[in-house]
C-alpha cells in the first residue's frame, strides 16, 4: 500500500515539475484565470477534480 502512495506521489511531482519546467508563462496564466473566478467555483473544481481522482483511482483498482 505504502508503495502504491509513494509510486502516486512521485507520479504528481513529475508531472507538476514538468508543467512548471515546460510551460512556466501558462502556468502564470492560468492562475491569472483563477483568480478571476468566485471562492466558491474554485471550491467546485477542486471538489470535481478530486472525484475525478477518485473516479480514476477505483478504475485502476479494477482493471489492475
């Protein structure tokens, strides 16, 4: 199980890193654009995005 964490964890990094070494201009962009949206729809993408994860993660499960 601590494996599968830590596997996940250095997945995340990779990809944030990859973003940030590849693309740092969008990324300043899109931060611009998120703050122009309200609390409450950050709150929205954020709980999206985690069922999305979580939608993901029970996939894998079981098809792994």
């Amino acid at each position: 199980m601590i494996e599968t964490i830590l596997l996940a964890l250095g997945l995340v990094l990779i990809l944030e890193g990859l973003v940030y070494a590849l693309a740092p201009s969008l990324i300043e962009e899109l931060l611009k654009a998120l703050q122009s949206l309200s609390i409450a729809q950050r709150r929205q993408i954020g709980i999206l995005v985690l069922a999305l994860g979580v939608v993901v993660i029970v996939m894998a499960r079981q098809f792994g």
